[in-house]
C-alpha cells in the first residue's frame, strides 16, 4: 500500500486491508460507516477536505461488510472516527456529523 494518493479517503473493505494500512502509514483516520447513513453520506466532504489539509491518512471501512469489525471498535453507532498512530488506536469520536474545523483539531489533539 505504498503508492497510495493519500489526498483522498481510501476505501477498505475487510479487517486485513485495514491492518495492512495501519501497518504502512504513521497516521490514519478511519471512518466506521454504514450504508444508507445519513451522518455518513455527510461526512464525505468533511473527510475529503481532511485529507487534503493533513499528513493523516483517511480511510472509511463498513463494519457489516466484516462483522469482528463491529466488536473490535465497539461500534455502537456510526459515523465512528478512530484515529491511529503507529498502528494503536489513540482516540474515538462518535459525535454523530462533526465539522472540518472539529475533525482537524480532534485530529490535532489526538496525534499530539
């Protein structure tokens, strides 16, 4: 996964894609999503300009597509943001649609 274009959201579809991106990238951004979400469709646009305004990796995967998924986060409701540093989770935010401004400061804080 060396040769992504990082300027946009990757889209993963199983739990080894994602273990494969953490594994590569420094910081990675993922967006837990589901179908026909309405929070999720709106956080689009907010993650494209996310990933173009950092040095994070952006990735969305759907935990239904790969259920274990849905245990390993918890996922209790979608959208879910978990941010990764060196392969660890460091951070959750599960605030429903949150703004380029919120996602890039919760960003900031979490990487230090």
């Amino acid at each position: 996964m060396s040769n992504l274009d990082t300027a946009r959201p990757i889209s993963l579809e199983t739990e080894a894609d994602l273990e494969e991106l953490i594994a590569d990238q420094q910081v990675v951004l993922l967006e837990l999503y589901t179908e026909g979400c309405g929070l999720c469709q709106q956080m689009e646009p907010v993650l494209g300009l996310v990933a173009r305004e950092t040095e994070a990796t952006v990735a969305t995967i759907n935990p239904r597509e790969d259920p274990p998924l849905i245990d390993r986060f918890d996922v209790r409701s979608v959208p879910l943001l978990v941010c990764f540093v060196d392969g660890e989770p460091v951070s959750r935010l599960a605030d429903g649609f949150v703004d380029t401004e919120s996602v890039l400061t919760w960003l900031e804080d979490a990487t230090g």
